[in-house]
C-alpha cells in the first residue's frame, strides 16, 4: 500500500492542522519507500519498540510521541541515535500522530469516555472548531446514573486494567461528573473544577498542582491512559486499512511502584 495512502488514513482522525503549536506531529524520518506492507503501532519510538517492529518486519511505524520535540544533532550514542540508524538502515518511515490525536474528541483519545458511559460530553479545553464541532484537549461528561466513590473507582480500575493510581484533594462522596486529559494534563485540573467535574483523571501531576487540588485528583499515569489509546487505534487503523498488517507493540510503564 501506498504510504502517502497509509498517512491520508491515519490523518483523518489524527488532523494535523489541530496539532499544538509547540508540537512535532507528523513525519519524524523519511524514507524512500513508497509502498509498506505491514505497519507497526505503538506508544513511544523508544529503540526497543523500534528494534522490535523491524524484526517482525515492519516497513512503517506509527507512534504517537514524537521521536525528539527539539532539533538536535545524534552527536552522541544512545536511543535517539540507535533509532535513527535503524531506520535509515532498513528504509522505514517513522510517523508521530501526538497533539494531532490528542485533540480529536472524535478518536480514540475518549476511549475512557466510552468505557464509562458518559453523556453530554464536552471538549475540556476547546482550541479549534472544524465543520461547527470544537476540538481540543480533555474531555468532561456524566456518568449514566451516579455512584458511590469506591463504586466509581472499582469501574475506573476496570477501564484503566490497573488498582493504582495517585490521589489527591478533597475525596467526593457520590462522583456523578468527570472529566479527564490522557497524557500529562495536571494543569487543566482547574477547567475540570470550573466544568463541574466530582473527579478529574490524568497523568504527571505535579507537587504543587496536588497540593492546591480543590476537587479529586486522580493521577492514573501518563503511559497507561495513552497505552490503550494507541491500541485502540490500531485496531481501527487494522479495519480501516484491511490491505495492510497492522501489529500493535505493547510498551511498558518506565514508572513503577517499588516496595521494599
């Protein structure tokens, strides 16, 4: 299949002229082939998951971080370098859909929406509108029917395959609105409060942003909220694109919770 092909298809969800300002979506590293047969899907271009693709034999990679967000010389070995001579060894074009995914409340970024059901969605932090629909950052909406913290929390653990998380600020006794940013969104906490979020979900709070919390807080962790998402899209990139392999490469949380 055509690569220009390919990016049209995963452009339709991940819209580049959404993308922040700040950010590098896109193409990361060009490649002289034209055609790919198998694409490979993951979270983070790290040279394991890279190394990984290119041994199933994957001749297009899509990732959602970029490689780098900032010029810079591979003046050094390590990850940056090893994934660049990998590529350029074997032909293979590495795309970033990040910001351009992120901000389409249509995607797979509101999986956790859809897992819990909730109704009258808006768009936690509009940036554009397209044909008269806000895009942007977040989400908040209502659960189907209100529940009891812990029975919220049992349902979040469900969703997110995980019991562990950060939790900070004043715990509600019945959560009925939430509101979420997957990925590292601690300081749009205060939008979620002003939206009427009981309880807002993301990744990377800060010290700071915990302490000052005047609703629940709950920091879930940046890779798992974007680890189903990017699985989640692949699987509708394999439906979308029934000609070519679709493989999705699982990663793994860098954060652990170490007990001694």
């Amino acid at each position: 299949m055509q690569l220009a092909e390919i990016i049209n298809i995963i452009e339709k969800t991940a819209i580049p002229s959404i993308a922040a300002e700040w950010d590098k979506s896109g193409i990361q590293v060009a490649a002289r082939r034209r055609a790919a047969r198998h694409m490979a899907v993951m979270l983070d271009p790290s040279l394991r998951s890279v190394s990984w693709a290119l041994e199933m034999g994957a001749d297009f990679i899509l990732a959602h971080h970029p490689l780098t967000l900032r010029p810079r010389f591979a003046d050094s070995l390590g990850g940056f370098h090893g994934v660049l001579s990998l590529l350029f060894r074997h032909d293979v074009c590495l795309y970033s859909a990040h910001t351009s995914l992120d901000a389409n409340p249509r995607g797979p970024v509101s999986w956790l929406a859809d897992k819990l059901g909730l109704k009258d969605r808006a768009v936690l932090e509009p940036t554009t509108t397209l044909e008269g629909a806000p895009f942007g950052f977040g989400f908040v909406g209502d659960l189907p029917q209100e529940e009891s913290y812990n029975s919220f929390c049992a349902l979040l653990s469900a969703a997110l395959e995980t019991g562990k998380w950060r939790a900070c600020g004043p715990r509600p006794g019945k959560v009925r609105r939430v509101a979420c940013c997957p990925g590292s969104g601690g300081d749009m906490v205060g939008l979620a409060g002003a939206a009427g979020a009981d309880v807002y979900i993301t990744g990377d709070v800060k010290y700071h942003t915990a302490l000052d919390t005047e609703i629940r807080l709950l920091d879930v962790g940046h890779f798992q909220l974007e680890e189903i998402m990017m699985r989640l899209f692949a699987a509708r990139l394999a439906a979308l694109l029934p000609e070519l392999q679709v493989s999705f490469l699982p990663g793994s949380d860098p954060l652990i919770f170490e007990e001694f």
